[in-house]
C-alpha cells in the first residue's frame, strides 16, 4: 500500500461529512492543489460530493483573472464566500 501524507491521510480517516468539511477548510491551498485528484478520489469515495464541488471551486478560483491591484475579482470572491459558507455549515452539522 502506498503511504499518504499525514495531511492527506487525516482526510481519509475522517469518519463524517462534517470532518472532511472541516478538513477542507483547513487545508493549504497549496496542497488543495497538487493532491487535487488524490482529495478528489478520497471525496467521491466517500460519497461527499459537496467536498468535491468546494474543491472544484477553490481551483476554479485560482484561475479566474484578478483585478489590476493583484487581488482577486468580485465574481471570484462570492464564489469562494458561497463554497466556504457551506462547507462551514456542514463542517458546524448543518448541512
């Protein structure tokens, strides 16, 4: 078996919607990125698909071009907002 990184195997232990929630919303972004298809595959193992769509959404952003300062645009910010929020309500059992 291959050995996961502790980070990526606190998300394959997670026993709830509510734990991967909070492990999504925890996560570095940076490894949000480059262990995208292995937090996808684990998501979808699990049946989260609301996790998955959070993902989607987190790289979506990353993407999406920035205002002229260098920050992120409006639309992308309230798609991040929207994604969060409901992460944090099912992280909270609400969802």
């Amino acid at each position: 078996m291959t050995e996961l990184l502790p980070i990526i195997e606190e998300l394959a232990n997670a026993r709830s919607d509510a734990e991967r929630a909070r492990w999504l919303l925890r996560c570095p972004p940076g490894y949000l990125g480059k262990y995208e298809m292995t937090i996808r595959n684990r998501l979808r193992a699990a049946g989260f698909l609301a996790g998955v769509a959070y993902l989607e959404t987190e790289r979506l952003v990353i993407w999406m071009p920035r205002k002229g300062d260098g920050s992120p645009s409006d639309n992308a910010l309230e798609l991040l907002q929207g994604a969060r929020a409901e992460m944090m309500a099912i992280a909270a059992g609400e969802g």
